[in-house]
C-alpha cells in the first residue's frame, strides 16, 4: 500500500527510511499521473517488506516539488539511504519502474 507523504513528513519518510523508497509526483488534474498511479500501487503491494511506496501531491506540497526540481509530473523519485538515486520522467511501463526500484535494493 502506498503512503502519503508530504512536506511535513517527507524526512521521516523517506531521508530516515531504512528501505529503500519510490515516491510519485502527481496532481489529481494530470491525465498521465492517473496511469501511473495505478502501477505504483502494484509495486508497493509487490516490493511490501522491501521498499516503501509514496505519492506526493504536488499541488499540496510545494516544497519537495521544488527542492527536487520537479518541473513535469509525474515523476518518480527513488531515494536509498536518504539519498536520490534515480528519476523517471513521465509514464513508462510497470517493468521500468520494478527494475530501477531492484536496482537498489
């Protein structure tokens, strides 16, 4: 299951996490974040126990938008020990997003 993360709990969530975390950048207006959305819920249901799953409304939460640089959505973030690791831009197949996510594992 996916969790919400926002501006508040953003380094509770995912800088301390002790997994590794793919977070989704989406806002409810967004077309292809609706596409995707769906395949991040997958994944955090596939990778429970090994990785942790978020969404960050982006409309709702500026901050991380913009000190990640967040210029289209969505984008997916993958963080290990606190830090970005890797990015993805846009709406890719399920299997991209498994395969970044098992790189760092």
């Amino acid at each position: 299951m996916t969790i919400e993360i926002t501006d508040a709990n953003f380094e509770e969530q995912v800088l301390k996490a002790d997994k590794p975390v793919l977070i989704d950048l989406w806002a409810e207006w967004c077309g292809p974040c609706r596409m995707v959305g769906p395949v991040v819920e997958q994944i955090s249901e596939e990778y429970e126990g090994r990785a942790i799953c978020g969404k960050i409304d982006v409309d709702a939460n500026p901050d991380v938008t913009v000190k990640y640089g967040v210029r289209n959505i969505p984008t997916l973030l993958f963080f290990k020990n606190g830090e970005l690791v890797d990015k993805q831009v846009g709406a890719v197949p399920k299997a991209v997003l498994a395969n970044k996510l098992d790189a760092i594992l």
